[in-house]
C-alpha cells in the first residue's frame, strides 16, 4: 500500500465532502495551496505532525486520513 497516495485520497475525499477547496483548507491549516495540492496528488510525504494539524483544519481525526479505503494495492512483504 502507498501510503502518501492513501493519505492524498482520504484527505481529497474528506475535503470535497465538507464542500471546503484547496484555498479554504489553506487558510484553516496555514499550509499552502501548492502543498495541499501535491499531498493530495501522492507527491508529498507529510510527518505525523502535519497530518494531525491537517486533520485539525478538516475537523477530523488523524486516523481518518490514513485509515485503509481499499483502492490501493497490498504490498508484498
């Protein structure tokens, strides 16, 4: 499982679902447009930390963003 692509779903997800964009979850976070947009996209690789501070400005829990949705393909171990 790729888990900056799981956590990029579930916070687009969340997101669109409390009708909020990109710049309104900026301004309730502090973390910029382009870096929501590339967390969203996979392409970020965001610490514990701001996982919790972005879930703050979801009015989320932090599991939520990484709790497993499914889509994603199971890693070999």
């Amino acid at each position: 499982m790729d888990m900056r692509a799981l956590v990029g779903r579930n916070f687009a997800r969340i997101r669109r679902e409390k009708g909020l964009s990109q710049e309104d979850v900026e301004e309730r976070s502090g973390f910029s447009q382009q870096y929501i947009s590339g967390l969203e996209n996979g392409l970020r690789n965001p610490t514990i930390v701001t996982l919790f501070e972005l879930a703050q400005a979801l009015e989320v829990s932090h599991v939520d963003l990484v709790t497993p949705d499914g889509k994603g393909k199971p890693r070999k171990r």
